[in-house]
C-alpha cells in the first residue's frame, strides 16, 4: 500500500471562508498534517542552543497503516 504525500499551500488548506473551525481541523487530521519548526540562540555568532520540532498530527487508522485489509 502506498501513501501518496502532497504539499499543501496556505490558500489550499484554509479553502474557503465559510468553513467552521472543526471542518478545518477535521479535514487536516483526515489528510494528516506536518508542522516543523527550529529555533536557534546565537550569541555573537556563536551556535549556543538548537530547539527543533516534528510533530505530526493525524488520525490514528492514517498513522498506523498496515495494509491490512478489512
């Protein structure tokens, strides 16, 4: 079974206006959604501390796919 991943644009994953929040939040975890995120503390350009981010947010059937049938 193969996953097929796409990006998403900003205008593509808000659609339309009219849609209510949990519309919104239910078709992102239906689809599945990355959010990435670092954060670095320089001082005088000195690399003093990384802080990085993966969370993957997805309804639990998309994460755990086993290919399993029925």
């Amino acid at each position: 079974m193969a996953i097929e991943l796409q990006m998403a644009s900003a205008q593509d994953a808000l659609g339309s206006r009219d849609e209510r929040l949990v519309d919104l939040v239910d078709g992102l975890l239906d689809h599945g959604v990355v959010i990435r995120g670092e954060l670095w503390l320089t001082v005088a350009d000195v690399d003093l501390v990384f802080l990085g981010l993966d969370l993957v947010l997805a309804a639990p059937d998309k994460i755990c796919a086993t290919g399993e049938t029925g």
